[in-house]
C-alpha cells in the first residue's frame, strides 16, 4: 500500500531514533515528506536515519519541556 504523496511537507515524528517510530519516518519520507527526526536519547541512530532519509535530527530539550510543564501547572 502507498500513501499519497507527501511532496512539500513536512513531518516532525518524535522518539524517531528505533521502533516505530523510526519506521513511521522512513515511511513518511519514502512518501515524499520532509522528516524531522526528534529524539531524547540515541543520538547516534536518529542521526544516522536523518542522513539515510535526507531529514533532520533534533534533540528535545529538558530545558523546554520544563518550561512547557510549568504552563500546565
């Protein structure tokens, strides 16, 4: 099954370094999609899928998450 194409957009899929959700981003970009590679930990294997699909590798930040923790409170 394929999706429809995804040319010209962007996908930003998190805890994208293994599992699912590394196989959600090579999928998202064999569709045509821009992929931002999020990640906490594996730095090593998010970047290395980012090289192997032409995206983006980005940590999350604790620094951000704190802050965005204290806007829920």
């Amino acid at each position: 099954m394929s999706f429809a194409s995804l040319e010209g957009k962007r996908a930003l899929v998190t805890g994208a370094s293994k599992g699912i959700g590394r196989a959600i981003a090579e999928e998202l970009s064999r569709g045509g999609a821009e992929v931002v590679v999020g990640y906490r930990t594996g730095a090593d294997e998010a970047e290395s899928l980012a090289g192997e699909i032409g995206g983006l590798a980005v940590q999350r930040s604790e620094e951000h998450t704190s802050e965005l923790q204290s806007h829920h409170d």
